[in-house]
C-alpha cells in the first residue's frame, strides 16, 4: 500500500499490487528445432560467445530446447569450432544477418549463403540468378514457416509474388490441419503466375490446411469499383480473417518495367512513371514507398484491395526479400518500420549492408 495526499488535503490509500504493468514488446522468434544440428551450431555459438547472449536467451531466439543450446555448445567445443574465435565457412553470412537487424530495427534476420554472383548486364544470367535467389530464399522461409506450424493452431497472412511460390514448393513435412493461410491482398490477377490464390491454395495442400483468399482483383479500375467490392461480405470476413493473423509473409517489389506490377499489367508506364516522379521506389499490398520509408500516395493505392498496410505495424511482419535488384527496394521498405523479421539471399544481404541500405 502506498499513501498520497490529494489537493484537498484528504490522504488517498493505493494498492500498488493492482497497479497494471507495462508490457514489454514481444519479440518475434524463430523457431529453428527443425534445422539438423550442424546448421544450427554455429547460430548457437554465435548468439552466445560473441552477441553475448545467455544460453536461455541463445534457445528462444532460435526456438529451441535450451538443452539442445547446451548440447550444440559443448560439441562445438569438442569439434574446434569455438576456440578464441568462431571457425566457420557462414560465420561472414552471421556477421552479415546480425548487422542488417542491428541497422534496421529487427527483431531477426536470415541470409542464406552467399554465392558471390554479382549484378549481370546479361538478362539470361540475371533471370537465372533471380530464380536461384528465390529459391534460396523460399527454402529458408520454409523452414521458418515450419517450425511456427509446428506450435498448432495458426493464422498465416500472405502477400504474393514469385518468392511466396517458392516458399510453398519448397514447404513438406509440416502437416497442421488448424493452420489457416489467408491472402493480404486481392487475388485476381490476368493470369495466374504466383497470384495470391494460387499461393495460398498451395499451402494450405502441403500443410491439410484451410486456404482464405480475396475473390477481387488486386486492383480496381476506379475508385468506386473499388469502393464496392470491398463492401461485399465475403470480401469483408476475409479482410477481418487477415487482419487477425499470428503471421504475416509479405513480399516487395521494385518499381522498374521488370517489376511484378508492370510485368502483370496492374499499373501503366504512365503510372509507373508518374509514381516514380513522386520518389516510389517499391511497393508492397498496394502501397509505395520512398527511399525514405515514407508512403507515397498515389490514385493507384486508392484503387487497390487488400488489408491496409499501415494496420501491420506492431505485428509479427516477415519480409522475403529475392535478387539484388531489390537491395534498394528492400532497405526502403526495411526503413518504414513495419517489419519485425527478414529473410533474404546472401548476395542481397551483402549488398544491402555494405551499400548503407542504398544510403
């Protein structure tokens, strides 16, 4: 109990143990205790003998027992991987992943391997990088994804793009029949190369989930036909499913003529220059963004169908970033402060730290 003295001289009692108590921000974790043990010994030993974590700490960053931290250690130990320092091939890949979390704000980071690629002025090459990039990063993704289903009942929101494809190609073993994949964004495209629909279909196949989608186009022809569609009841339960999501897997993508948005016919060049003129440099469920971080406006975000982007804020956000032509779109998106988590290829994460995030 504590006493204070009110304006009108009167004592007034408080009982501090009903006092509520600020809640600290919840991290979001990985959950890596699918990963065999030699991928994640070097994680261990990273977070405990140089970011300085405790063993504790070490396992629920990684998601794991903290027996099995204690077991990784000691055999790193015995196999000579922790001596004055950590002898590893990933160990530049660590130093890379802990950099970019500690430059961004994020609560985790994952890189893949480098492969030392570099940008090609060939499109054949680029093309064939990009891919390699995506399904690079969509097996890392995988297995993030795995590990959260492995926890029961889950929401997962979904954006769309060629990674997300590879995220489901690349998901096996996880069966969860409570997992629930929903679409962030309309899911009618002109075609359907990895469009929302399809995407979140997949998922749900590989894991006996439920599969949610947007029965709209991602966006409308006006304003009003926007307006309509998003009144429709199916399209309102499917919004509200997506906004109460435990998860969200959300793409970018650049605002170039080989962008997602250009290459679907979605946007004019004209729009796409205007939006350009206006400072975007990459989009995500129908919004664009500056080098800066900040939203762009433009008519064509008001024509757009899906969950607002300014309602992720706070939430478990995981951006899957493929192909260093989107090093530049990656750190603008990075800068808005909306994303928690990043899952990115090695080339791209090398490119994004040593280039100051475009800076």
């Amino acid at each position: 109990m504590s006493e204070q003295v009110s304006r009108d001289g009167a004592i007034v009692k408080h009982d501090m143990r009903r006092l509520p108590l600020e809640t600290p921000p919840k991290m979001l974790t990985l959950n890596l205790s699918a990963e065999p043990d030699d991928a994640l010994m070097a994680r261990a030993a990273w977070l405990y003998y140089v970011v300085g974590l405790t063993q504790e700490e070490a396992a629920t960053r990684l998601g794991v027992p903290r027996t099995r931290v204690v077991r990784l250690l000691a055999e790193a130990r015995e196999r000579g991987l922790v001596s004055i320092s950590i002898q590893h091939d990933s160990i530049r890949d660590l130093q890379t992943e802990h950099a970019i979390a500690q430059r961004f704000g994020l609560d985790f980071c994952l890189a893949t391997p480098r492969l030392d690629l570099g940008p090609s002025e060939d499109p054949a090459l680029t093309a064939a990088q990009g891919l390699i990039a995506r399904r690079a990063v969509g097996g890392a993704a995988a297995t993030l994804l795995k590990g959260k289903l492995a926890n029961g009942p889950i929401t997962v929101g979904v954006s769309w793009g060629r990674t997300l494809e590879q995220v489901a190609l690349h998901l096996s073993g996880a069966r969860n029949p409570q997992a629930r994949f929903v679409s962030l964004m309309g899911s009618l495209t002109r075609n359907s190369a990895s469009n929302p629909f399809e995407v979140v279909q997949a998922l749900a196949a590989r894991t006996g989930g439920e599969g949610h989608f947007l029965p709209v186009p991602f966006i409308a022809d006006t304003r009003s036909d926007r307006d309509v569609l998003i009144s429709q009841r199916i399209v309102a339960d499917a919004l509200a499913l997506a906004l109460s999501a435990d998860l969200y897997l959300i793409s970018v993508g650049e605002m170039t003529e080989t962008g997602i948005l250009r290459q679907q016919d979605m946007i004019s060049a004209n729009e796409l220059r205007s939006l350009r003129e206006l400072g975007a440099v990459c989009d995500t469920l129908g919004v664009f963004i500056d080098a800066a971080g900040k939203l762009v406006r433009h008519a064509v975000t008001e024509r757009a169908l899906g969950v607002p982007f300014d309602k992720l804020r706070g939430r478990d956000v995981v951006l899957l970033a493929a192909g260093v032509e989107k090093v530049a779109a990656t750190a603008a998106l990075l800068r808005t402060g909306a994303v928690k988590g990043l899952v990115i290829d090695g080339d791209a994460a090398a490119l994004l730290l040593g280039s100051g995030g475009g800076e």
